[in-house]
C-alpha cells in the first residue's frame, strides 16, 4: 500500500520559517489588537450546525464539512467564526450592555471545489466590537484594520468600504419582491452588471430606481462618489447609509487614515448577516481580499440577544502570499543553538544545556553519532537556520561554530554564557 505523505485536496503543511514567520506576523497583529483593547477568545473547532446553518446567513450546507456525534446531532467543522462569537456574546455577556471586544485566531473549513483556489482551511484572525451601534464604532474597527497591516510593515493597500443599507434602500422602494432581490443582490456581488441590466429590463421600475440599479457599477471611488450617490436617491435609507459612510471617512481623517480608504455601493457580501457598513481589504499579490469586515446589527439576536456588533476577519493564508510576493521583511527569531557532545561529555552539555535555558537561550541537545563527522551537524544547523553550534571538545573547553558570522572560535564551558 502506498504511503499516505500528501495531505488531502485543499490543505497543506506550513513548517520552517514560513511558519516562524506566520506566527510572528499574527503576533504583531495581535498586539495591535490588545492596543485597542480586544480580549482573546477562542471557540471550538466544530460546533453544533445550527450554528452556521444558513438561515443565519451563514455558509450553504453543502459548502460544510458535516459529521454526527454519538447522539447523532450534526456537527461541522466551522466554516466561519463571527456565529460563534456571537453565541458565545449571548451566552456569557447576556447582561452587559456597554461594548464588549473580543478577538480570536483560529482555522475555518470550506467544503468546496470552487473557491477560487483558496485552500479548504484557512487562518483567519479576527475581531468582533459589540453593543455600540455608533459610527464611531465602524470607524473603529476599520482603523484597527489599517493599524494591522501597519504592522506588518505593509503600506499598499486599500480599504473598500460600501453600505448594505444603501442597497437595501433601493429595494425596498422599489417594492422589489424578495426573489429578483435576491438575484440582484447575487449579480451586483459578483460584479456581474451585465446580467443587472438584463434583469431589470423587464421589470416594472420607475426610470430613477432604473437608473441607479444601472449606476452601480460607477458607485465606488473617494468623497466625492457619495455626493454623486446622494443625487441617485431619494429614499432615507440610502440617505442615511452615505451619512453614515461620510461620518466613518471624517473619524478616519483624524488619524491620517483617508489614504487608505475609498467607497463602493456595489461591496455586498455572500453572507447575509451583514446589515449595514462593510468593507474589503485588499492589497496587490493575491487575487482577492485578504480582510473582510462589516456591521451585522442582527445576528445576535438570532442566539437570543438583540445587540448591534461588527467585526472583521483577515485571511492570514492569502495575506502571507501578499507578504511573500511583495517580498516585505518578517523578521523571525533564528537564535536557536545547538550543543553537540560525545558520550564522554554528557553530564557537562547537558548541565551547559539547562543553564543556558535558564537564561533564556534556546538549545537543542544534540549527541553526536559515530557515524557522523561535526561538520555534517554544522551543515545541519545552516540549512536550518541555527545561529550557531557549541561542540563539546571536553568537559570545560567548547568549540563555537558562528553560523550568522561564519566564523569558528574556542572558549571555556564557563564563558560560554557571555557568548
């Protein structure tokens, strides 16, 4: 039988520096998120499918990895993780009704073959700010994103922002029944305008609502797009959505942020728990977002407690390869050590080991085989990015391999801490 090495379609295996360097880019970007004082949480991998079934607007069930326990509920693999903060919102915070800010990492599972190549499991790091329905919270939350990529040492990027509400506006008086609704929501999504206008050709609409359906895919770019937006329309739900918007874009002005902002009516999202301001972070060397973010005023009171919340998700996965193809410096610790010794040498390398750990230096202990010459360990410890190798030559001298210098030295086991 053959060997199982490979991993399944859609997954893979991270390991070496490009894993030291994932987990110090989620590193900065936590710190960030403990700046602005988010509190980890972290829920399980799978949970209950009620949770994410669709009717709260979560992923379709066929897009699920589902299994049953030994009561024969159902159970996924979590496809998504804004649900679970949400239950859990309710269940330990059901009395609190100042904002509560809860942050998390974790990976999430996606049951499908057209994902625009996107693995099945992804990283996702995310933020949920509960209970402040304010402006000044999205504003909030959309800074906390910018001060992410920040961080990272990223500089090109850019922050759609869009208004579901504005959409929903329109619909609404439009009396557009809730199926073409739906459709619309489904083309426009897709960026797929062509197939709107073949949509709305048929359809009984005043010219005006006509016209801005048509406009959509013109409704992005800076200020100055919202004015024009606000010509288009005339009912108060759209109207309040461009306020709420130029309220977000003069908060983010204070901190200097307007650079990296811009708007697009035509910004929905496959999920339809998002009720009002949402937003995509994109950036050049992936092919799609690599945060997602909005308001979802609605969610938590599908889990039995009414409370206004919005969050946002990166996608550390495709944020990586950003990283990596806009060759930005992730600097990694690399201060491992090795000691090698013969068997005559134990007790000294091994007490060597303990107190150098004690110090707070990382060692790997390392006997040597008869079979092996030390610069077949000295090859071993450059190819895997060691900064250097004590080789015990007795129980109180040490040869010093420098790898980060490539020099050799000698020394006493004693003076080896002031190395």
């Amino acid at each position: 039988m053959e060997k199982l090495l490979h991993t399944p379609e859609g997954v893979r295996d991270i390991y070496g520096n490009e894993c030291k360097k994932k987990r110090k880019v989620l590193e900065k970007m936590n710190d960030v998120l403990a700046l602005h004082g988010y509190n980890e949480i972290q829920t399980p991998t799978f949970e209950f499918f009620d949770i994410f079934n669709q009717d709260k607007g979560s992923a379709a069930s066929n897009e699920m990895y589902k299994f049953f326990d030994r009561e024969n509920n159902t159970l996924v693999l979590r496809p998504d993780i804004t649900p679970s903060i949400a239950r859990c919102a309710v269940k330990y915070y059901e009395d609190e009704d100042l904002p509560i800010r809860l942050c998390y990492e974790g990976n999430t599972f996606f049951n499908t073959h057209n994902h625009q190549g996107k693995l099945n499991e992804m990283t996702q790091l995310g933020a949920e700010l509960i209970n402040d329905a304010s402006s000044a919270a999205d504003a909030e939350v959309i800074a906390t994103v910018i001060d992410c990529f920040l961080a990272i040492g990223m500089k090109d990027f850019q922050i759609e922002i869009g208004e579901v509400d504005f959409f929903k506006g329109i619909i609404k008086e439009a009396g557009i029944d809730e199926k073409t609704a739906g459709e619309l929501h489904r083309l426009i999504h897709n960026r797929n305008f062509f197939g709107v206008e073949s949509l709305i050709r048929d359809l009984d609409l005043e010219e005006d609502v006509k016209n801005v359906l048509l406009s959509f895919d013109q409704l992005f770019g800076g200020r100055n797009m919202l004015n024009n937006a606000r010509k288009l329309v005339k009912n108060p739900v759209s109207l309040e959505a461009i306020r709420r918007l130029e309220k977000v874009s003069k908060v983010l002005s204070y901190s200097g942020y307007e650079q990296y902002i811009s708007f697009d009516f035509s910004l929905l999202s496959r999920y339809e728990y998002y009720s009002g301001i949402i937003f995509r972070g994109y950036t050049y060397g992936t092919g799609d977002a690599v945060v997602k973010g909005g308001r979802y005023d609605n969610l938590l009171a599908q889990y039995g407690k009414p409370s206004p919340a919005i969050g946002f998700a990166f996608y550390i996965d495709d944020l990586m390869t950003a990283i990596s193809r806009q060759r930005i410096i992730i600097n990694i610790d690399n201060s491992d050590s090795i000691i090698l010794y013969d068997i005559d040498q134990q007790k000294a390398a091994v007490q060597l080991a303990n107190l150098l750990r004690k110090s707070g230096r990382r060692v790997e202990l390392i006997r040597k085989s008869k079979r092996k010459e030390v610069e077949d360990y000295a090859q071993y410890g450059r190819k895997h990015h060691f900064s250097g190798m004590f080789y015990l030559i007795s129980n109180t001298e040490v040869k010093i391999y420098d790898f980060v210098a490539d020099v050799v030295g000698q020394a006493l086991v004693e003076d080896i801490t002031y190395c």
